[in-house]
C-alpha cells in the first residue's frame, strides 16, 4: 500500500460501518461539520460484523482503512463499535501516520465516566462489542464507582438494516431484550452499536424518559471536531462532493440511507473484495 498523499484540512473525513449504521455518525459529523467532505464506506457484503470472527473484522476493517487512505483521507472515523472493539488498534498501527484513526468507544468511555448522578450503566450492542468486555473495562478503569451491565442485543442491527424500526415487530424485539434481568435497575444506557439511533425513541418510550440514553453519534463528532482543531485539521469554506460506497448494494439500505441524506445521497457500489 503507497503511503497517500500528505493530507490537508481540506482532504476528506472517512468514515466505515459494516452498513447504515455508521451513517448516524456520518450525519452528526456532517451537521456539526458542514465544510467538511465526507467519504463513506458500508461493508453491506460482510453485514453483519457482530457475528463474525475477530480475525474476519480486523481483515475487513484494514481493506477498507486502505480504500479510505487512497481517497487521501486526513481521518478514518471507525463508525462501528464491533470493528471499535476488535479492530481499532490493528487499523490504528497499519494506518501508522497517515491518518488520525478514531474509535466510537474512547470518546463514550470518556463522557460516561464522567457523568454525575449515574450509578449503574446498561450497555447493549453486537455480540462482539459485548464480548470484547471493551465499555465495560474502560468504564471501570476510569471510574471505579460505576457498576457496569452489558447484554448482547443481536437482533437489533439485522432488524434495523431490513427496515424494522417504529413498528410493532421492532417494539417487540425491543421490550423483549430490554426486560432481561441483566440490564435492570441502570440509570443509564449505552447504544453500543451505531445502528441504535435509529430505535432510540422507541427504547426512551420503554424507559418512559426516565433513564439517560447514550448515544455516541453526537460525542464522537464532537470529538473528531476536536482531534482535528488539535492537529490544525479543521476545514472551513465549502465541503467537497462527499461519496457514499457500499460493497454489495441491498434496497433496504438505500432506502435507510434516504433518512439521513435525503435524496441527495447517491450510492456507488464498490466490491473491494473482487
Ligand atoms: N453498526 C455496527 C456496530 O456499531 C454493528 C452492526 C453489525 O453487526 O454489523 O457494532
């Protein structure tokens, strides 16, 4: 892999997922950073990452940092917290200095930590997110004080991805998964997966608005805000044209994509597995 081309504020931000999901991180980049151009990857043919083996989601996630680096991206945002948890420090070492690599989780961890009035914190997500044990350790790590409950909730991301959400069938799943014992009694909830903002009304309509719902979405863009003020990154002026890339073009996701993007979004199909 050549090393890209040495990056400017006005090179793009990239982003990857294994589908929509990190297209709500996309969004709160893009409304909190309007100058910025933005290159979108979803990995829609290995969807979903959550149960995939660790050495699969290192593998995908570095093909497509390169893919990314080519675009001479200045920053890799990893909008995914299963390629978070299992493939941040590999993608971090292979990328080297060509890019700053962010995570979903670190800037989470960090704000959750912090917060006052908060005891025990819920968090849901993939199988490998919950399993990688990475939230929970962290949490503790920083504050001791915090009790920490993780539940693996693999339903939902498939489920979201088909288009179930702010329905019945979703409701169910939903209700079914946040009644379990293991997550009972918290104050605080972290969607560990960033296709959860797309049911995030539906599970503060469970909670009846009485616990804190974390989603990263808004924490990470504020995050990258600052990584790039830090390293005199920051763009300002007009954003380029930003792309949005899947590797295997599903119906489903295209109409997904629409509630962020509108139809301004155009998809380009990219198989870097070929
Ligand atoms: N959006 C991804 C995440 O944040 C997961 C969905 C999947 O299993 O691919 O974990």
């Amino acid at each position: 892999m050549k090393a890209s081309k040495t990056v400017k504020s006005s090179s793009p931000i990239g982003i990857f997922d294994s589908g929509i999901g990190g297209l709500t991180v996309a969004d709160a980049i893009h409304k909190l950073l309007p100058s910025e151009t933005l290159i979108y990857f979803g990995d829609t043919a290995h969807l979903p990452y959550g149960d995939k083996a660790p050495e699969s989601i290192r593998a995908y996630s570095v093909r497509i940092a390169d893919f990314l680096l080519e675009h001479g991206c200045k920053m890799i945002v990893i909008a995914c917290n299963t390629a978070s948890s299992i493939a941040y420090e590999t993608v971090k070492e292979h990328v080297g200095g060509r890019a700053t690599v962010i995570d979903v989780i670190n800037p989470v961890v960090a704000e959750v930590s912090s917060m006052k009035k908060i005891t025990h914190v819920g968090v849901i997500g993939t199988r490998a997110t919950i399993r990688s044990n990475a939230y929970a350790t962290r949490i503790v790590r920083q504050n001791e004080s915090l009790k920490v409950s993780s539940l693996a909730t693999p339903l939902l991301a498939p489920m979201i991805e088909e288009g179930f959400f702010n329905n019945k069938i979703s409701r169910t799943v939903i209700n079914s998964y946040l009644s379990r014992p293991k997550i009972k009694k918290i104050d605080a909830l972290i969607l560990a997966c960033t296709h959860y903002p797309l049911i995030k009304a539906e599970i503060n309509e469970y909670y009846k608005g009485n616990i804190t719902i974390v989603d990263s979405a808004a924490i990470v863009a504020r995050f990258v805000k600052q990584s790039l003020a830090a390293s005199k990154l920051l763009h300002s002026g007009k954003a380029g044209k930003h792309r949005f890339y899947i590797s295997d073009f599903t119906k489903s996701f295209e109409q997904s994509t629409k509630i962020f993007f509108k139809d301004k979004l155009k998809l380009e199909h990219k198989n870097l597995w070929k």
